[in-house]
C-alpha cells in the first residue's frame, strides 16, 4: 500500500511518469469549500512531511495528511473513498 507521500514521489522519480500529469486535491482552510487542487508542474518539492505547492505570492508547505485525492492524466489514483485508492502507479498503462 502506498502512501501520498511515496505515490507522489513514485510519480516524480520513475521515468514512465510526467510528474506534470499529476494532479493533488488537498484541504485548504480559507479556500472555496476549504479544498484546492495543483498540477505537478507546480509542486516544485517534495519534503518528507509536506509537498510545496506554488502560488502567486510564492510557495506554500502542505503536510500530506492534507491530501484528499490524487489522479494521474486524469485517471483517479488514490484517496477520496475510491475502492481505487492504493492502486498505485504499478496498475496503470502510461502512454504518452
């Protein structure tokens, strides 16, 4: 079973994945139904207990017990309830 925190860093470190593809929905107290979204293209780090996420006025730590979901190219991947949630990298076709 992987964690956000190694699923990210699966998606970021092994080259059949564009980390660009990822897509992280997270709560974010203050925000629209207190929950935001970012692309990979704008998670410039990944910690060991928070992932950076990049705004206008510059970055921002979010702990990863924060994390609700994340998809990869649009395929739902782990949290939100889904019987899918630790599926992982491993069972997905990558293409291009």
């Amino acid at each position: 079973m992987l964690t956000s925190h190694k699923l990210l860093l699966k998606f970021r470190h092994d080259a059949r994945f564009t980390f660009a593809k990822v897509r992280v929905w997270y709560v974010d107290r203050g925000a629209p139904g207190d929950c935001s979204c970012v692309d990979g293209g704008h998670i410039p780090d990944l910690d060991a207990y928070y992932f950076e996420v990049e705004s206008p006025s510059g970055t921002k730590p979010i702990p990863y017990h924060r994390i609700r979901a994340i998809s990869y190219s649009g395929v739902h991947v782990w949290g939100g309830g889904s019987s899918k949630k630790n599926s992982g990298p491993d069972r997905m076709t990558t293409g291009s």
